[in-house]
C-alpha cells in the first residue's frame, strides 16, 4: 500500500510539472504574439511613409511645362489646322518627346500619320510633313471604285497603282502595274449615294498618261513612304 502511494504521488507531480511548463511555454508565445502585431504594423507605416515621401520628393524637383496636344480625335490622313491643336502642360522629364508648345505653328498642314486620341501629347513621328512639288512631278486625280482600293487609304499612304487597259483605245487586256510608287495627295471618300473616291496621286507625268489609257484602275498599299518620286513606265 505504502509503495502504491508513493507512485500515485510520484505521477501527480510529474503531471502538475508538464502542466505548469505546457502553460509557461503558452504565455510566453501568447506574450511574443502581443508584440509582434504592433512592431509589424509599425513596420509598414514606416515603409509606407518613406516611399510616399520619395514620390514627394521627386515630383517637387520636376516642373511641368507646356507641349502641343490634340483638340479633339484626329484621324489618320488628317491635314493639321489650328483648331486641331491645344496646349497640354506634362512633366519636363516627358517633355523632350513632344512638340513643344511655341513650336506649334510648325504643325500646320502636315498630315497625321495615326489615329490619335482627344487630349493626348503630339510628336513629329506622328506628322508627316507637306513638300512642295519637285521638278518632273505632278498631281493626278481620278474617281476610282469603292472596294479597288483599302477601305482605310489616307493621304501619305504608298501605293502601287494596277491598271487594266480601255478596250475601246487598247487591243491589250492584260493588266499592268506603274513602275513606281505613288503617293496618296489627297482622298474625298463617298458619301452614302456614291459609289467612288476621287483620289489625288502625287506622281511623275507618266502615271497620267498611265491612267488616262486605263479602263479600270486597283490602288495597292505598300509600306513606307517614299520621300522623291522618280519617272516610271505603265
């Protein structure tokens, strides 16, 4: 009975001793928890109040200054006026990419070469600029049918221009294509009665002789823009 005792005893103070450190080891997690909380969310208010204070810090140091802007959407093929124009003010840091503003008298009468939104900064890539006619060159207009030409032709465009011969002047009926590039001068699209688009190219001589021996005439797109157009044959 007396050894029973002495291990019932013996196994009580060995729970009590788990117990009691079971719960020492809870408070002092308990404790660290308490803390950590309130160190984290000072942490974040410093981080955060130091990246605002760079951002204050680096946009008082950069001045805003006034560039050339769009009105209103200007479409590409559009001839600048001075209505499509308006004074936009952006960081300097920007500034060098877009037409300043007391440069904006140099942007009239060129043509878009993009759509370009309402209100957005203007660049001279954007513009093509308007050169006077060199020697051997010439502007020649003809109507030509909806759908033998691309929907969206705008002026400044490259084309080459197909021609089918008129079967009343020529015995040929084979196709040919003008030797040279041509460049879209001007373009009224039709109206909803019309089935054409009078087209102004801005050429050499012979694409009007090409033009006013064909029966049927196809406009093709090509890339880039030719700055000097030479002679070419048909």
């Amino acid at each position: 009975m007396a050894e029973s005792a002495v291990v019932e005893n013996l196994t009580r103070t060995r729970a009590r001793a788990i117990q009691d450190r079971v719960e020492t080891a809870d408070q002092k997690v308990s404790t660290r928890r308490r803390w950590r909380i309130p160190e984290l969310a000072i942490g974040v208010v410093l981080m955060c109040g130091g990246a605002l204070g760079a951002i204050l810090l680096s946009r008082s140091g950069d001045s805003m200054v006034v560039v050339v802007g769009s009105a209103h959407n200007l479409e590409r093929g559009l001839q600048i006026t001075a209505q499509d124009l308006v004074a936009l003010e952006v960081p300097s840091s920007f500034a060098t990419s877009f037409v300043m503003g007391e440069d904006a008298q140099s942007l009239i009468g060129q043509t878009m070469l993009i759509n370009l939104n309402a209100s957005s900064p203007i660049t001279t890539a954007m513009l093509s600029p308007t050169v006077g006619l060199l020697p051997g060159e010439a502007l020649t207009s003809s109507a030509i049918d909806i759908g033998k030409f691309p929907v969206d032709l705008a002026v400044g465009d490259s084309v080459r221009v197909v021609t089918v011969p008129d079967l009343a002047i020529s015995e040929s009926t084979e196709p040919s294509m003008f030797a040279s590039e041509v460049i879209i001068y001007s373009i009224t699209q039709p109206s909803d009665n019309d089935d054409f688009a009078q087209v102004t190219f801005r050429s050499s001589l012979d694409l009007s002789m090409a033009i006013a021996r064909a029966g049927e005439i196809y406009l093709v797109r090509v890339a880039g823009v030719a700055t000097q157009l030479g002679s070419g044959q048909p």
